[in-house]
C-alpha cells in the first residue's frame, strides 16, 4: 500500500470523526490486511459497520477484536449490541453477560441483555435481569414498562400491572403502557384499574382529532383499535355489573365498524314482527301455577331452549331467568322485571330464597363447569341447596342422554387437523383431559335428574324410550300462522331484498380456524358475503367479534352488508323466520329448529363443535334434532347460487313437513310441567352407581 498502515489507521480515525463510515470502513480494512494484531482498527471498524447497518460483518469485527485481546473495554457490550441487532438472540447473551462483569455499573447492558432474553422468551431471566437494573438506576419507565411485559408473559399478571402503573407514572405520555396497563388490571381481576386504564387509552391515543396527513388506512386501524378497546372496556364493566355503561360501550364498539358493514336490517314482514310482539306480550294477571327458575349457562343455545319453552305462554310470567355475565349483557331485558344476572352459586341460592320456585332447570348444568358459570364442587353443592329447599331440579342435556356411557377420549376428545403442529396436539391432550373431568364430573352430579330436551327424543318412525327423566316439550305457538314458508315466500313480503342469515357461535368458529386456518376461514366467509350479493340478496351475519373485525379488515367497502356480534332474542327471532334461507356452522344449533317447526330451509356448512368433539352425538342428533333425516350439508368452498339453494329447498320440502310433525308428538309446556310435578323425585344415586346411570 501507498502509506503505512499508521497513516491508514489515522485516516480511518478521521473519516470514522467525519461520518464518513465506508471510506472509514475501507481504510480500516486496509489496516487489518496487513496487522491482523490491530485490535483498536477491528473495533473502530466495528463502529463504522454499525453505521452502516451491517450488524453481521460488525460484529465479526467485534468478535475478532475480543478474540485479540479480551480487556478491551466496551468489546463485549459491542459484540451483544451488534449481534442483537442482527437478531442473532441467542449468541448475544454470553457477550452482554461477560460485558456486565465488566462494567457491572452499567445499566444499559442489563436491559439490552433483558431485551435480547424476552426476545428468547426467556422471560423468567429476563425479569431478574431488569430487576436488577432498576434496583441500580431508579426513574426508568422503559425499564418498568419491560419488566412488567416479562411479568406479563409469566402470567404474573397483578405484578405486571404494578410495574405498567409505574412506567406510566414516570412517563404518561410513553406509548403503548397505558393499554397494556388495561390488559394486565383485567388478567389481574382489577376491574376498577382495568376499566380506568382502557377509558384513559381510548380518549389519549384513539378518540383524539385525527393528524392533517392521516391516511385512510391509518384511519381504519385507529378506529379499529378503537373498537377493541370498547369491546374489552364492555367486559370489565360487566364484571362490576356496570350493566348500562357496558352495553354503551359494546354498542360504541359496534359504532366504530365502517358504515358498510352496519346496512341496517330494514322493516321484516309485519305479520312476523306481529307474532314475535305477541308472543312476549304480559297477561293482565299472571296464571297460577308452579313458579319456575332457569338458571342460565353461557350458551346461547340453552337461552334458545328456554325462549322457546316460554315463548306465548302465560308460564313466563311465573318465571325468573338467572343468567351468566355474557347473557345477560345483551338479553337483561328478554323477560322484564324477571331477567337478573347470576355469576356464583350463592347468586343462584338467594334468588331461589327470594323467588321461592317450585321447578328449577339448570340449563344446562353438564356446561357450567366448562364454561366456567360454577365450579364442580359448587354444582355438587348447588343441587342437594335447591332439593333441600322443596324445589324440583331438572337438567337440560346437551349430551342427549350419552355423555355417561362414553367412557374415554377415544369419544370424547377435541378434534383437530391431522397435520397439527406438536404444540397444537400438546393442548389437545391438555383439553381432552379438560373436557373429561368437566364433562363426566358433571355427569355424576346431575345423573338423577330429570334431563329436559327442545325436541321429541326419537325418530320419527320410534317412539321415546320409556324413562321418567326424559322430558321434551312441543310448543306449537312458535309456528307461525299464515307466516312465509319455503324458498322465495320472503322476497314477496317487503320491498326489501330478501334476507340470507348466516349463524356462528364463538365455540363453531374457534373449531373452524383450528380445521382451516383463521385466514383461510376469513375468506371464506367473505366469499359468501359476495355470493350473497350477488344473488340479490341482503347477507346478515350474527357471528363472533373476532370474526368480524376480521371480514372488516380484509373486505374492501361494500354496501347492504350487516355483520353483527350481537343481535337482541326477540329481534333475532324475526329475523330468523323473516329469511329465505338461513345458513349454520352446527347441526346443533338451537335456533334451527324454529326453521324446522315453520318448515323453512336452512343448510349446513359443518356439523359444529360439540359433534367434532364427542363423535357418537351426530347420530343421535339425527334422530332427535332431525326426527331421523339429516340435514342438508353445503360444501364451504362451493358458491352459493340461488337456483341450485332453491331447488334443494323444493327438494327438502316434504321431508321438512314430516319432521315437523314429529316434533308435535312432544306434549306442550304445561302438559311437560304437571309432569314434573306428578313425577316423583328420582331417587339420590351414589357417585360410583351414577357413572353408568343415564343411557336413554
């Protein structure tokens, strides 16, 4: 070369001075060809790389400086540093561990070590490591806010919460705390801290006036963040049964979806809506007779049963509902005066201490465990609580009668893809066990109770078993008189376009985006939305919140579409005889059977959930739920065509009426009641007979 490797070395030195990094860069590499040894010139190369984005090559340098000479100062922190920001996690630890020996005074190797462990989610050495920190250097709230996201992942949730507190008392304004100091207060049960986080972050970063320069898109998100945190703001409320200001918050939640997405429903046939009306309309004087409870699980399903049960019978003014957070939030006015939330079992005993009823339906006692409304020792307690006090206690049965004579996971176990990744088969044998000790736990606790079903327990060409616990009811008020039946008779009762229902429940779609993918599973719902429009017809959607915020944020504007997370019973109800066609993810889904009982079409896309995860049910559901004739099944990568959906419903029209005939060998409500009453009271089993006890 042209100088000696000192002028070179001098000339690296004052570029690396100027900003000039690759001139800095090349004169250093120069050096090193010919002193190797030159251990200042690899770390000032280092330097150089670094400002240029070249983590890999800088810390190479920084390698081959610390493997010249370990003491040099700072080496090692350089070397963490580079290969961190390589994302090389896992090489960067030893590095930033021996530079804290070094310089075990320096704070700021303690949270690039902290980072480089969460990144490694390595979250319990990454708390010691910015404990440590803090202990050293107090005032830091980056540092809180990354001590309390490790804490976060740990599920250390109410000392994460402190730590996102702290962070926000030191810095107010530092992004993202205030959030996930909301999360943490809901995991922690800190409702009031939850409820006063979420309200903070919504007006600081998401409701505020809009940047000149936002984009639509960034729009979108905000109000898409927005929607979120109202949604979860909702929940908290509801935990303090804040019962007003949480459905205001669900419904701001709703507000904030684009005005595509909300095309209002519009007027339904008037002698539908008439219907609906008087089926809930109050007597004058309430009938004698029994006093009746019913004691809600989560499910919409069971909430289902029991309208239908109740629905234009002078028995629901003698009734009380009890239902859980989830229910009662959107429904709390379904039976005025007598709808009241219930979220424990002493809830569930003062009411009956109050109301006094002389029948109570745990609907359906074989979910609450699962569904987390009461412990099995709470439910273990309950039933002998409410025996003990005169009332007769019935069961409904999601099981239809076979849960006690399916013995292992073989039948009862979680289906999933047969391509499922290790992690995914680790929480189906986690689940299977779940759903074996709820599922049987409750079977021995209710085994002698009366078991209530919506529909006659046998096919059409058998008749019931004889067991006294096996009660069905037929209330033929829900067929509706001179109503609109079959493919088309809708489009002729308003100037709307006929309506397309489409139906999913939380637990449906939690099976679809295990089978499909969530992506997969988006867009195929979206292909219906189109479909559907492109038949003329008005898609409504009441499906998941998750589910919509996703079509939302995926499907480009499209005008007459409803997506609803929601939607009140008696509306429902309308709506759901108002349709044309009504479409579901479950063969049993409750509010099929209203479609049944009018002989309206419905199709299926997938037999549902509870079918998936106990395999002997389907067959049974057929026999019952379809008086032995399956339902039509819809491929979900077929497109919907309103010739073809049509003609099949012409097709299944004659099988329709027969089931619906048997459906109405059922006795009606009060005839089931006086039944009840007539009955007995099934002798207590012991929990070693109650195993094999129920086999209808």
């Amino acid at each position: 070369m042209s100088d000696s490797w000192g002028e070179s070395h001098q000339r690296g030195d004052a570029l690396l001075q100027a900003g000039r990094w690759q001139e800095a860069a090349d004169a250093y590499d120069e050096v090193i060809r010919s002193r190797p040894e030159a251990t200042v010139c690899h770390v000032n190369m280092g330097h150089a790389l670094c400002h240029l984005g070249r983590w890999t090559e800088a810390a190479a340098a920084y390698a081959g400086a610390r493997d010249l000479d370990p003491s040099v100062l700072g080496v090692c922190a350089n070397l963490g540093d580079a290969l961190m920001r390589a994302e090389r996690w896992a090489e960067a630890v030893t590095p930033y561990e021996e530079a804290i020996r070094e310089a075990p005074d320096d704070c700021s190797i303690r949270i690039n070590l902290g980072h480089t462990l969460m990144h490694l989610e390595r979250w319990e050495d990454a708390v010691g490591v910015f404990r440590a920190a803090i202990a050293q250097e107090q005032g830091k709230a980056s540092w809180h806010a990354n001590l309390a996201e490790a804490l976060f992942h740990l599920n250390r949730w109410a000392e994460s919460a402190d730590e996102y507190r702290r962070a926000r008392e030191l810095d107010p304004s530092a992004a993202g705390v205030c959030a996930r100091l909301a999360d943490a207060s809901t995991r922690s049960g800190r409702w009031e801290d939850s409820i006063s986080a979420y309200r903070q972050t919504i007006r600081e970063t998401l409701e505020g006036e809009p940047g000149a320069d936002e984009t639509r898109e960034a729009a979108f998100e905000r109000a898409q963040n927005a929607s979120r945190l109202y949604r979860e703001l909702g929940d908290a409320l509801c935990r303090l049964h804040r019962w007003e200001e949480a459905s205001a918050a669900v419904h701001r939640a709703n507000q904030l979806n684009p005005l595509w997405s909300r095309a209002p429903i519009g007027p339904m046939d008037a002698h539908i809506e008439a219907w609906v009306s008087g089926g809930w309309s109050e007597p004058t004087e309430p009938p004698s007779g029994p006093r009746l409870m019913f004691v809600m699980d989560s499910d919409y399903g069971e909430l289902t049963t029991v309208m239908f049960f109740l629905f234009a019978q002078g028995l629901a003014a003698r009734s009380t509902l009890l239902l859980s957070e989830r229910l009662f939030l959107h429904n709390r006015h379904v039976l005025p005066g007598r709808t009241h939330p219930a979220t424990s079992r002493e809830d569930v005993v003062r009411a009956v201490d109050r109301e006094k009823p002389e029948i109570v339906f745990l609907c359906s006692a074989y979910l609450f465990s699962l569904h987390g409304v009461m412990s099995l020792d709470e439910l273990d307690e309950l039933v002998p609580q409410l025996k003990s006090r005169g009332c007769r206690v019935v069961t409904t049965d999601p099981f239809l009668g076979l849960l006690s004579n399916l013995g292992t996971s073989t039948t009862v176990s979680v289906d999933i893809p047969a391509d499922a990744s290790a992690d995914l088969v680790r929480e189906k044998q986690k689940q299977d066990e779940r759903l074996l000790t709820n599922f049987f736990g409750s079977s021995r606790i209710v085994a002698d109770l009366e078991h209530l079903y919506p529909t006659y327990p046998a096919a059409l060409d058998a008749e019931a078993a004889s067991d006294a616990r096996v009660l069905s009811f037929f209330n033929s008020s829900l067929v509706c008189p001179d109503g609109p039946t079959g493919p088309g008779a809708s489009e002729t009762a308003s100037a709307e376009r006929p309506r397309w229902l489409f139906i999913l429940a939380s637990r449906d779609y939690e099976a679809q985006i295990m089978i499909h993918g969530k992506e997969r599973f988006v867009d195929t719902v979206i292909h219906k939305i189109h479909a559907t429009l492109d038949a003329g017809r008005h898609p409504v959607f009441v499906a998941p919140y998750d589910l919509v915020q996703a079509v939302i944020a995926k499907m480009p504007p499209t005008d007459g579409v409803t997506l609803l997370t929601f939607c009140p019973f008696k509306k429902f109800l309308t709506l759901l005889i108002d349709a044309e066609f009504a479409f579901y993810w479950n063969v049993v889904s409750h509010s099929m059977l209203l479609r049944l009982m009018n002989r309206q079409p419905f199709f299926m896309f997938d037999r549902g959930h509870l079918v998936r995860n106990v395999t002997p049910l389907y067959e049974r559901v057929v026999e019952w739920y379809y008086q032995g004739r399956e339902p039509t099944y819809l491929s979900q990568d077929q497109r919907l065509d309103l010739a073809e959906l049509t003609e099949q419903a012409r097709a299944d029209s004659e099988d329709a009426e027969r089931v619906a005939r048997g459906f109405a060998r059922a006795p009606a409500p009060a005839e089931m009641l006086a039944r009840v009453l007539r009955n007995r009271p099934a002798k207590s089993v012991s929990r070693e007979q109650a195993q094999g006890s129920i086999g209808f």
